[in-house]
C-alpha cells in the first residue's frame, strides 16, 4: 500500500516536472532558437542605371514638350548567412526615389536564387524599371541640369525557424540623362541639340 502511494506520487511528480517543462520551451524555446539563428549580412555591390530616357514630343515648329521619362535599374547584393544550416530566400524589396520623390516600389525573386547556403557569400541581383509620366512631380526636378540623384532601399525576406528575418539594405547615386531621340527631333526642328538646348526650349 506504501509502495503503491510512493509509486503514485512519483508518477505525479513527473507529470508536473513535464507540464513544467513544455511550459518552460512554450516561453522560451523562441529566445533560445533566436540565440542560435543569427541575421544574414547584407551589402551592396552596385545600384546603377542605364540612364534616363526622356520623352520628347513636337507641338510644333521648335516648339518640344517633355511628356515623361524612363530608366532602367539593377541592384547587386551580397548576402551572407552566417548560420550552419542553409536559409530559404523569399524575396528582395524594393522602393527607389529620384530626385527626392518615390518613383516606384515593387518586390522581385532575387534573378532565381532561392536559398542562401550555410556559412556562405551569396551574390543576388534584380532589375526594375522606373517611369516618370508627365504629370509626376518628380519629372520636373530630374529635368533640372545635371545628373539625376536617387536613393535605393528594402530590405531582404529570409524564412528561418524562429520566422522571416527582414535585412535591410540600402545605396544611393545619380542617373546620366540620355536624350538621343529628342536631339534628333530638335535638329530636324531647328532648335539647339542636346539637353541643354532641350531645357532651354522645352515645357512640362
């Protein structure tokens, strides 16, 4: 009877240490795989653009109008993972800014690379497009002499145990403006080649 009321109670006891102990991983499990995960290192090999097409069309004798403008960009990243086991990528983020005003954002899947191995560089690259329509406020200011200024951010989307890790990343620079189609224009229209001549005779 002694033997079976010690059984028992060792029984309980654990049962008890056991409640305690998924209780103990419930609460902090998450820490302690968030210990062992460590953040992948971005860094940003290069942001560049082709240039800025700008959009010229003729309403009259000399008389050009500036209807938008387009460039297209890349990004190249190199992403390390300092974790043993390989790291699923999700995607890259984007949003780019020219001439302090936002001009697109959008998301990419990193040119087809998936995950990032353990304990190894990554490089990653994407492409992107940007228009600045006639009506866009930005489209005035990148007209201004000069190149054009732009800053490029987001962030990197990382699937781990512990959830999507968010690496930010970011990088600035200028795009050259490239008008060759509306210097042919203006040529043919008697008005001075080339951008200055086309900021001198054109209007938004």
């Amino acid at each position: 009877m002694a033997s079976d009321s010690l059984k028992l109670a060792s029984n309980l006891a654990g049962g008890v240490a056991l409640l305690i102990a998924v209780a103990l991983c419930a609460s902090g499990c998450g820490w302690l795989l968030g210990a062992v995960v460590e953040k992948p290192d971005v860094k940003v090999d290069g942001a560049h653009f082709d240039g800025l097409n700008v959009e010229v069309r003729l309403e009259g004798p000399g008389l050009p109008k500036v209807t938008g403008a387009t460039a297209h960009g890349t990004l190249a990243l190199s992403v390390y993972n300092p974790n043993n086991v390989s790291l699923p990528i999700e995607g890259i983020e984007y949003e780019v800014v020219v001439a302090d005003h936002p001009a697109v954002k959008g998301e990419t899947n990193g040119e087809g690379v998936s995950s990032l191995p353990a304990r190894a560089t990554t490089p990653m690259t994407a492409a992107f497009d940007i228009r600045l329509p006639e009506a866009a406020r930005a489209l005035g200011d990148a007209l201004k002499p000069g190149d054009v200024p732009f800053k490029l951010r987001g962030v990197v989307r990382v699937s781990s145990p512990i959830g999507v890790l968010r690496v930010p990343y970011e990088a600035s620079g200028a795009i050259p403006k490239k008008i060759p189609e509306a210097a042919r224009a203006l040529d043919k229209a008697g008005v001075p080649a080339g951008l200055d001549g086309l900021l001198r005779g054109a209007h938004l």
